[in-house]
C-alpha cells in the first residue's frame, strides 16, 4: 500500500498540468497570431496605404475595376475599451485622378465626396460599414482586445481550403460571433465568417472575407490580396501592389473642407 501511495504521488509530482479550457487555447491562439502579424510593430500600427487594383462583383460578374487607394489611420481608444466604439478613419479614393471624389468615413459619419460637394452617405451603407468593422479580424487584433465582454472560444483543428487551420470563434458583449480560421504554421489568419441580419428584410446574411498573399511592412505582416463573399457569391476583391504603413497621415485627408458644399443624403 505505501508503494502504491508513493509512486501516486511521483506521478502527481511529475504529470505537468496542461488542460486548458475552450477560452484560454483561444486567447493563445489569438495571442500568436497578434505576435505572428508582428507584435508591438502591429500593434502600434498608427496608420496605412494600401493601393492597388479594386474589383467588383455582381451575381459572381465582374461589374467593376479600378485603381484604388485606401487611407487608414487609427484613432487612440478609450480605456478601458468602450464595446462599438469605431476607431478608425478611412479614406478611399478610386480611378487615377485621386482628386475626383473620395469616400470618407471618420467619427461615426460618411460621405461621398466629389466636384458637386459631399453627399451624406445613406443610413444603410453607413450602418454595414460599421458592422464590417467591429467584425474584422486586424481591427479586433488591433482595437477591440480587452474590450469588456470579448471572449475567444477555440473549437478545434480542421483542413479548411487546403489548410490546417486553428478555428477560434471571437463573440462580443452584443453577441457578434466571428469564426477565423489562422495557419496551424503561420498564425495569421486567411478567413474569416460572420453571420448577421438585415436590419430591414431580418433576412441572415453570411459574409466571408480571405486574406492571401502575406508581405512583411515594416515589421507588420499585411495581407496582399483581400476578397470578400456575400451569401456564397463574390463581392469585391483587392490586390494591392503596395503597402505602407506609419505615414503620419493628417487630420484633412478624413474630413470636409470648412467650405464644402453638403448635398442631400441618398435615401
């Protein structure tokens, strides 16, 4: 019996504990890919340029392209995070002649910017702007961690598309589900659901966004082709040809000119 006793208790001694409950594997899977995108580099990423060529889809055609210029810059959040704070502002500018007309969207508004003046732009693509937002994965990684009610549920290894992926879904306070799919290898991720409803027809709406084609950006891994998926048909695509990132991008390339003139909201 004391034999027994002795050697249960060796085993106790040298078993290491290595359970880790669904939300723990999740934040280490979170944890790694943050680290894999760059660490503190993406982490204090403050701004970024992406330009390239822009497609759109229509019924899986193409009904759209051109050259596109994309402006981000973060804004600094509220601590401790507040949930659907937006804390970003975007620029985005299409065709050569960036001077022809922008859309903008900066402190919860958006407009489409041309000659004419600035047409508010309507409730509804306002709305899915945002909801696009708090929904993507680099914005999570980079503005949303610690944010009261954000957990990170692991739910296994699979092969998805030719890949070991490490599946995490991220929920939020509001009951946001988004399912990322990060490389077993690389810890990024190249895919992302979510599911939401349409805030008139209550219709469900599955969106899928992949990421292809990893750059290092000063430090910040960057995803150089972005397509997104609507339903389970193509809406748009990006490839990009550069990549910038810390360009210390100012406060008028986000907003109005004191006197532009403001045209009437599109219903």
């Amino acid at each position: 019996m004391k034999f027994f006793l002795l050697l249960f208790s060796l085993v106790a001694v040298i078993t290491p504990v290595t359970a880790e409950t669904i939300q723990e594997h999740g934040k280490r899977t979170i944890d790694e890919a943050v680290a894999a995108l760059g660490g503190e580099a993406f982490l204090n990423m403050a701004d970024r340029i992406e330009t390239g060529r822009a497609y759109s889809f229509y019924r899986e055609e193409l009904s759209g392209l051109s050259i596109a210029r994309i402006y981000t810059r973060y804004l600094t959040r509220p601590e401790p995070p507040v949930p659907d704070y937006i804390g970003v502002r975007e620029r985005q500018t299409f065709g050569k002649n960036e001077e022809s007309g922008a859309v903008l969207f900066a402190d919860g508004q958006g407009f489409e910017v041309s000659f004419r003046g600035a047409r508010p732009i309507p409730d509804k693509t306002l709305e899915r702007y945002k909801e696009s937002t708090l929904r993507n994965i680099f914005y999570i990684l980079r503005q949303r961690l610690g944010e009261p009610g954000l957990i990170f549920e692991y739910r296994g290894t699979d092969v998805i598309e030719n890949q070991s992926a490490d599946i995490v879904d991220i929920t939020d306070a509001t009951n946001r589900i988004v399912t990322v799919y990060f490389g077993q290898i690389t810890h990024v991720p190249f895919k992302q659901v979510t599911v939401r409803r349409d805030p008139e027809t209550k219709l469900q709406i599955e969106e899928v966004t992949r990421f292809a084609k990893y750059r290092d950006v000063g430090g910040v891994m960057w995803p150089y082709d972005i397509q997104r998926e609507r339903n389970g048909e193509k809406i748009y695509q990006m490839y990009s040809d550069s990549v910038a990132i810390n360009r210390d991008l100012k406060d008028d390339l986000f907003t109005l000119p004191s006197n532009m003139k403001i045209l009437k909201k599109q219903k």
